[in-house]
C-alpha cells in the first residue's frame, strides 16, 4: 500500500481530536447535545454538572491515557525493532495488575479506599508493580557488556509469567466484591476521573510525553541494528536504559490511573506505520495523536453501546482497532511486495 | 610523520580460550584500499569487527590516526568511519532513500546538503530508480546496494584535518558482475578522493583488480600481506585454500587472471 504523506495525516488527526472530544462530550447513557445546556431548564443543571464534572476530565484522561500507551508502543516495537513489540514485554502490565491485585486484596484492609492526591491507593500499588517489574526485567538482561535485547525479551516473558501467577494467587484467596474490582480493573477503566486525579495525570505524562520525540533519531538508526546505529554515533546503551526508564514511568503511570487497556500500545504505532512510514520523527507525534483519537472514541462508545450499563473500554478498543488493522493488512498484502 | 588511518598493533582476540584473531599487525594509509582474504572461519569478520570498535581487542591495539580507536568518542568517529556489516536485519519498511538519509544521522550539514549526498550516493550505487521503494521489498542485492550508498553517504565529504575511513565485509557478496564492477569503481574513486578503505570479500579477480594491499588470513593469523602482485601466487593461494590455483593472461588486458 502506498503512504500518505506525514502532514496529510496530521491535518486529519487535528481536526478529528476535537470532533472526537466532542464525541466523548455528547455520548453516554443520556445522549446530550450542546444546544442543550443553553437553555435555563432545571434538567440542564443535571446535564451541565455531568458535562462538567464527569464527561470532560474523563475524556481529557482517556486522550492523555491513549497517547501514553500509543507512544509507549512505539518506543518498544522501534526498541525492540519488532512491530509486534509493546509495554507488556517489559512486564509493566503484567507487574502493574500483580500490584493492583495485591493492594485490592491484602491491602484494603489496612488502607482503606484512601486517595493520595487524589490518586488511589489501588493505582499506586500498580504503578510500583510495574516499576518493580520492569526494574527486575532490566537488570536480568544488563550485562556489562551492554544490554541484551534477547534477553530482555525472555527475561521480560518471565517476570510477566511469575506476575501473573501471583495475580492469580490474589485472584484466588480474594472474596466476591473483591474478584469484581480486580477483574473490572484488569479490562480497564476509566470511569470515577475527577479534576485532581486528572490534573496529576497531566503534570505527570505531559511532562514526560514531550521528552519522546527527541529520540526520533537515535530510534530511527536503531531499527538498521545495533551495532549500524553505534556506527551512526548512537550511544545505543544509554538510549535503551532511558527508553525503558521512559516507557515504564509513563505505561506505569497510564496503567495504574486506568488499568491495562488492551491493543492501543501495540495497534495505533502500527497502523500510523503502515499510513506514514517508519520514520519516529513524525511516528511518535502522530501516533501520540492517533492513540488519543482512539481512545476517546473508543471510552464514548463504551459508554454509550450498552446504556446504562458500561463496557469495559479494552473491549472496545479491540472491537474498534482489529477490524481497521486487519482490513491495512489486508490490502497491504494485496498491494504485493516480496514479504 | 604522518600516522596512517588505520593501524592494527599485534592484534589478538580471543574467546572462552579460545583464539579466534592471533597477532595480527598491518596499517592502511589514507587513499588506500585494504582487502582481507581467506577461507571461511579464518577470522575476516572478527578482524573487521575489530578495526571497526564492534569487538575489542584481548592483546594488541587498534590505532585510528595513531590514536587508540576507543578513545574517540562514539558521536566523533561516526562523521569519519563508516561500516557495512555482512548482514542486515532491518525489517521496517524504510523507502530506499530514507535508508539512505540515515546515513547522514552524524552529521549536521542540514536538509538541503543532506538531500543533495543522498542523490549521489544513490546514483553511485545504482539504487535512484528505487529510491521510493520499500527497502523491505527490495532483492538482497539491491538491498545490499542501498546499504552501500548509505555507508558512503555516511563519509561523502572529508572535513578538514579528518580522515575518512570506510570498513566493509563483503559489500559485493550479493552482486551480479556488472554492480560488482560499479562498486569497484565507486570504492576506487572514493579511495581516490582520499578514503581509507578496508574490506573482506572471496572474489580474488575483484581483489586483484582493486586492491593496493592484500591481508590474508587463515585460521585467525596472518598468513602474508602485500601487494597484490606478491600476494596473489598460485602457491601461496594454494597454502589457504588447499586448492590448485592457474595464474593466466586476460584476453585483451593481458592482465594475470586467477583461475581454479
């Protein structure tokens, strides 16, 4: 298939991310439109306040999630020079919902449903999870001599294994109402944002998101191979500890504020692939858009598919990215080419 | 005195005991084009990998400009050495020109000098007609080609008080005649520009015709070096390869032709 060119597909995502917002703005159990809530009736004050108070930081959030995890993919599968690559390789996912788990199931007792900051305790559990995961996945795979990707690979497949047999213990010593918060946590949610926890979310990731683009470069002679990109002049050790590092904080955080939401990280790098080109220069921005993008919508039609009720928003993003990815393959395969 | 581009100092590599690179010493001045030959397994690739810092020595020392290479930084020797490894494994589809362009990451001559290598070393190599292509798409010899241009492009210009070096392992390994012939003289004219250039490769008419000196190598030692006149003899050639080799005259040339 041929490509697009890198500014068209820009043009499209700005002008779809506020079509998207106001998608996430209007979509819900109660469908409000915005000529609405201007007039004075008393229903509107209802509107307004679910406008306000639970519609806009939520998709605000789920924009901010979507670009985390997008980007996260990106940083990986060019890391990895594998487009199959995503976060969960290093184990943050896997780590994070060991963490969840353990605070849902030993620690509510002690420390309550508590927030910190208007984070709760059950996210902060899951963000150390992935930390410690991802921590014990590098340095299994450090050596002096550098980093092995190789083996960061099956060290990463290890400690995910060891992570989900703990989350399986906690799945399995815990109650009812517990078992429901973890499952619910694991397909991802992102429903209960407020204003605090959405603010954290975005002094934390868009502090950290605007450092991924300065690595277009070192990412771009990377994917020739390591040693072709120390040739370049990459200093490829210290690019891969500050991507893991990078990658981790943010997947991290993104998981521990809205569970693991399934095929964002891993589909929308590709898919902005497959319409651009490999290039990180315009792949990290444009993916950080398209994740966004995707998102939204996706959180807007969790909510609104099978009012009043809410389906997990990881449903929906595969529902709603594996049917488009399929059809790029499809008529990639069909464009011909030697692979 | 001027020291020369690449000096290798009694050079020794060994692994788990085992030595896989014995003492081997040899200097390349600028202009010059050195070629490594040898069975398989006598240690071209790791003398190369050597030269180039992927591997560094267990004893001896490789000198850049009469320098120990390791002391340069990564970001310096990059805008002057450039190396094209056997294989490649990139597997994302680049078009052949941004390949091309990554060969320019060192620098920073901006865009427009940028665009205006990459059209030459494109040309040089005889890849422009696929400049647009994905280099995922291309056959191993026209990938193997847009490697090579990026590899020149990587070391087009020469700065001032610089010397440019180029490490290849077999760049022509898959090229049919008329492409080996076209690097050939690609390789010999950037080496006439100045360019150190060290390789490997099997083709002993190609080495022949192109090289000014010649290291051969069998199991990880030097066997000799020198011209290609004083190295290339039936029977020393006979000594590596357990092969019986015939020096003959070219047709039309009148040039010593190796044949087996």
């Amino acid at each position: 298939m041929t490509r697009i060119a890198p500014r068209t597909l820009f043009i499209f995502l700005m002008a779809s991310l506020p079509l998207a917002v106001l998608c996430g703005l209007i979509l819900g159990p109660e469908i409000i439109l915005p000529f609405d809530l201007l007039s004075t009736d008393n229903t509107i004050v209802s509107d307004r306040i679910i406008i306000e108070q639970l519609r806009l930081p939520r998709t605000l959030m789920a924009g901010l999630i979507g670009a985390s995890l997008a980007v996260g993919g990106v940083m990986m599968q060019g890391l990895f020079r594998n487009p199959l690559a995503d976060p969960s390789l290093i184990g943050v996912s896997s780590g994070a919902s060991a963490g969840a788990s353990f605070v849902i199931v030993l620690g509510a007792g002690w420390l309550g449903s508590s927030d910190l900051l208007g984070v709760s305790v059950i996210a902060i559990g899951a963000f150390l999870g992935a930390a410690l995961a991802t921590y014990i996945v590098y340095r299994l795979a450090a050596r002096a001599t550098g980093t092995s990707v190789a083996t960061m690979l099956l060290a990463g497949i290890a400690i995910s294994a060891l992570a989900g047999a703990l989350n399986s213990f906690f799945t399995f010593i815990a109650d009812n109402h517990m078992l429901r918060q973890i499952s619910l946590w694991q397909m991802g949610n992102l429903s209960g944002v407020t204003w605090e926890r959405l603010g954290f979310a975005v002094v934390v990731l868009c502090g950290l998101l605007s450092i991924f683009p300065r690595f277009s470069q070192p990412l771009n002679a990377l994917l020739l191979g390591e040693s072709e990109a120390r040739h370049l002049g990459i200093n490829v050790d210290r690019v891969k500890i500050q991507v893991i590092a990078l990658v981790a904080m943010v997947v991290g955080t993104a998981v521990a504020l809205t569970g693991t939401i399934a095929f964002v990280g891993l589909v929308t790098p590709h898919i902005v692939r497959l319409l651009i080109g490999p290039d990180h220069r315009t792949l990290i921005p444009a993916s950080m858009l398209a994740g966004a993008v995707l998102l939204i919508l996706a959180d807007a039609f969790s909510r609104y598919l099978l009012a009043p009720s809410e389906l997990p928003v990881g449903v929906v993003t595969a529902l709603l990215g594996a049917p488009f990815f399929l059809s790029l393959l499809y008529q990639q395969r069909t464009a011909g080419g030697r692979r | 005195m001027v020291s020369p581009v690449l000096q290798l100092n009694s050079v020794g590599y060994r692994v788990g005991g085992k030595a896989i690179v014995a003492n081997v010493s040899y200097a390349l001045n600028s202009g010059e084009i050195g070629i490594l030959l040898g069975p398989n397994g006598a240690g071209k690739s790791t003398l190369l990998k050597l030269a180039c810092g992927d591997l560094r020595p267990t004893s001896g020392e490789v000198l850049y400009l009469g320098e120990q290479l390791d002391h340069y930084p990564l970001a310096d020797k990059a805008k002057n050495v450039s190396v094209l490894p056997q294989s490649s494994s990139l597997n994302f589809p680049f078009l052949s020109e941004e390949v091309v362009m990554l060969g320019r990451t060192p620098h920073s001559t901006g865009l427009k000098v940028d665009q205006g290598i990459v059209d030459q070393a494109l040309a040089l190599t005889d890849v422009t007609h696929l400049r647009k292509q994905p280099y995922t798409q291309l056959s191993g010899g026209e990938q193997q080609r847009v490697q090579l241009a990026r590899v020149f492009a990587q070391v087009w210009s020469m700065e001032a008080g610089q010397e440019n070096l180029m490490i290849l392992d077999e760049p022509t390994s898959a090229l049919d005649f008329y492409h080996q012939q076209l690097i050939a003289k690609a390789l010999r004219q950037k080496a006439d520009e100045g360019c150190a250039v060290l390789l490997a490769m099997h083709d002993l008419n190609v080495a022949a015709q192109l090289a000014d000196k010649v290291i051969l190598v069998s199991s990880g030692g030097m066997h000799c070096q020198g011209t290609t006149d004083e190295v290339l003899q039936p029977e020393i050639l006979k000594e590596v390869f357990s092969l019986d080799f015939y020096a003959v005259e070219h047709p039309e040339s009148g040039k010593k032709v190796l044949v087996y």
